[in-house]
C-alpha cells in the first residue's frame, strides 16, 4: 500500500519542484532551455505511452484479438482529450492560442490548460498500479513510469510557474497555481485504479486510452511549441534525452 500512495505522489511532487523554481529565477526561462524542456517532456510522455502502456497492454492478449482493444482504447485517449480540449476554455502555457472565448481570467484558463495536460499522466500512473494489482505488472514498473512522469513534470512545473508571474501574479500565487494543477494527478491515478481493480477486464483498454490522452497531449500542445521559431533543435536533443531516459528506466526498473 506504501508503494501505491509513493507513485501516486511522486509525479505531484515533481510539479512542485518545478513550480518553486519561480522562487529564485528573476527572469523568465531563457527560449532555448524552455525548448529543450518541451522537447524532453515529449520525449518521457512517448516514451512512457510506448513502453509503460500500450506494449503491456498488447501483452495482455494474443495476436492478432489483442490488437482490437488496444487500438479502442487508443483512440478513445484521444478523442477524450479532443472532447476535452474543445469544450474547456484555456490558453496553451507556452502562449500558444486560446481556447474557446470565455470571461475567465488568463490565470484561471492557464490554470485548466495544465490541468488538461496533467489528468492523462495521472490516469497512466493509475493503470500501471491496477496493472501491478491484477495482472503481471511490476510494481517497480509502476514506479519507474511515475518517476519519469515526475521527472518531466519538473521543467513542466516551472513552465507553469514563471509565465504565471510574468503574468502580474505574486511569487507565493504562481508557485500555488502551478503546484495545486498538479493535483489532478494523484486524483486522477486514484480514480482510474479503482476502476481498474474493480473490472480488471477494462486493462487492455485503459492502459492504451491513457496512452492515447498522453499522446494527444504531446501532438496537440507540446511538440508545436517545441518547434515553434528558434532553437527547436534543442527541442529535438532534449526529446531524444527524455524519449531514452524513459526508456532505460522502464526497463531497468520494470
């Protein structure tokens, strides 16, 4: 039971570093660094959908069946995350576009934009710990995938944070801001792992929708501005970083 509330808490604490970074960084984050930060959350996220998710839960089947709930469950990540992304007015944390019009304040809609990128990271937190309850999962695995979901909340925190002050807000209210989005993380892990112990049929489906929702979050938001002006080759140096840290910790660990 340790073990369950540690990965479920690790990727919240990881955004809260990256979100106190506001405290003793006077200026924003320089644009090359901010590239290379994007590129190496991409790089985990990938790397933890591939690897984490949708390989496990092809492993839960045989050929040629097992690749019809995972396609399902693929697509239904994404198409939750569309749905999401449509309907929920926010702005991109990179100064990305906007999101449908709304009377909320820039501070409110950055607030459920990283919501919206937190909520699929803490579902495939969630699956991996059902998968080490119910099924051959390690909990090692488990802790690997939230450990690399922790580490590229780091940089993902502090992405957060100094546009926030940049923004007007007090240090105190940008750390707080970017620190409680993290939240939906473990709330999220929780729910998905009940569900998930409760219908351990629903895996092969869930595991690949949580992928789906960490791969939209990185096509829709993370790579664009990543490659967006100048230095996005250290956005690709940094992905390729991330994409084998990932790698290396999935299967040393799990």
């Amino acid at each position: 039971m340790d073990a369950v509330l540690v990965a479920l808490l690790i990727p919240l604490a990881g955004i809260m570093l990256g979100s106190a970074f506001v405290f003793f960084m006077k200026d924003g984050i320089p644009a090359g660094l901010q590239k290379a930060l994007l590129g190496f959350a991409s790089g985990v996220m990938v790397a933890a959908s591939v690897w984490s998710l949708i390989i496990p839960a092809l492993e839960l089947g045989e050929a040629p069946g097992n690749v019809v709930p995972v396609t399902v469950g693929l697509l239904a990540g994404f198409a939750f995350l569309l749905l999401i992304d449509y309907i929920t007015p926010h702005i991109h944390p990179v100064g990305g576009p906007e999101g449908p019009k709304s009377k909320l304040s820039r501070t409110t809609m950055l607030a459920l934009a990283v919501t919206i990128h937190n909520f699929p990271e803490g579902m495939a937190v969630g699956v991996a710990i059902a998968g080490a309850l119910t099924s051959d999962f390690s909990m090692a695995g488990a802790l690997a995938l939230s450990l690399g979901i922790a580490i590229q909340n780091i940089p993902e925190g502090a992405i957060i944070s100094m546009p926030l002050k940049a923004a007007g807000n007090s240090r105190a209210r940008a750390f707080a801001i970017g620190s409680l989005s993290g939240v939906v993380e473990p709330l999220g892990g929780a729910l998905v792992l009940l569900l998930a112990t409760v219908a351990t049929a629903t895996m092969p489906y869930l595991l690949p929708f949580a992928a789906g929702a960490m791969l939209y979050v990185v096509i829709e938001e993370l790579i664009p501005e990543a490659s967006e002006g100048e230095h996005s080759n250290l956005a690709t140096v940094g992905f390729a970083v991330g994409f084998a840290l990932m790698m290396v910790l999935d299967v040393v660990l799990g």
